[in-house]
C-alpha cells in the first residue's frame, strides 16, 4: 500500500500525520476502540481487486478462491506467529459463539488471526476481537484482502492518476 501517513498498528490510511501520536498510533487504536492489535491488507478495494473480490463472493466463482488466499498469504508479516485462524464470515462468528460456550478456553492464551476479505468501517472485526479476547486471545491481528480507504478525495487522486496514465482501470 502507498499511503504516506498510515497507523503502524491498523494500518488506517491519512492524509496527514496530525491524527497520528509519536509512536505512529491512531486515536482509536490508542484508546482500545480497534479491540485489535495489528490490521494487515493487500491492498486498497479498488480496481481489480475489488472486482476479484466481488465476483468471488457475488458470482461465486470458486476458482477464484486460490488466488485470492495466495494474495491474502502475501499480506502477511513473515514474522507473524499465531496460535489460531478464525474466518470472520457471520456463520463461523455464530459457531465462535457456540465453540466458547461449548468449550471454554478454546482461545485462552492464543494469539488468534482473523481473517476476512474486505475490511470496511472494521465493526465487524472490533467485534470478533471483542469476543476474542472475552475469551482470553492473548493477542488479535486482523489480515483482509482489501481495505476501504475512506480518506476524503483520494479516490479522485486515483482517478486522475489512472486516466492521465491512459486509464486502465476504472
Ligand atoms: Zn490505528
């Protein structure tokens, strides 16, 4: 990813270092609200990917699976070690739900990933770390394929950049 001034724990994207505290930390980060501790990407929801992403879950194209979960491989920091894979789709947060009832301890002192394809406003990952760590997960890093930039006028800087470079994407 090519942004400039991002958290060096979720990664959020900015448009300046303002909102940033001298350790690169971001408000929300630093107050607990992201519920995680780290958040890794392969890239911006835009372009390609995102039309990967969404023929992948709309059109069901399952050979596309492959490729992407290669992607989502690369996103990952090589000295990253954890304990536990959670897939965050609703279904597997319901049968979390049922696992920790069923089995208490499940993540007790584990250091979980959480993956899922997208991440948006990061409500549905504030909510599994939440749990996660109700249910004593030592540590949550959230790894998704894509990311939402939600800074303001930065997707008419990609605009322009992609149309002056005779526009291959859209
Ligand atoms: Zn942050």
């Amino acid at each position: 990813m090519n942004a400039e001034f991002f958290c060096s724990r979720c990664r959020t994207p900015f448009l300046s270092s303002a909102p940033l505290d001298r350790d690169g930390v971001c408000d929300r980060c630093r107050s607990g609200l992201a519920g995680y501790d780290s958040a890794y990407s392969f890239g911006y929801y835009e372009g390609t990917l995102r039309t990967l992403i969404h023929h992948f879950k709309y059109a069901k194209i399952e050979p596309l699976g492959q490729p992407l979960g290669r992607l989502l491989l690369r996103a990952m920091p090589e000295n990253l070690e954890v304990d536990m894979i959670v897939p965050v789709p609703l279904h597997w947060l319901r049968r979390l739900w049922r696992g920790f009832l069923s089995r208490p301890g499940m993540v007790e002192g584990k250091r979980v990933l959480l993956l899922d394809d997208v991440l948006t406003t990061g409500a549905t990952v504030t909510t599994c770390s939440a749990l996660l760590r109700q249910g004593g997960a030592l540590s949550v890093t959230v790894l998704t394929l894509a990311r939402v930039d939600r800074r303001p006028m930065v997707g008419n800087a990609v605009l322009t950049a992609a149309s002056a470079a005779g526009g291959g994407a859209k």
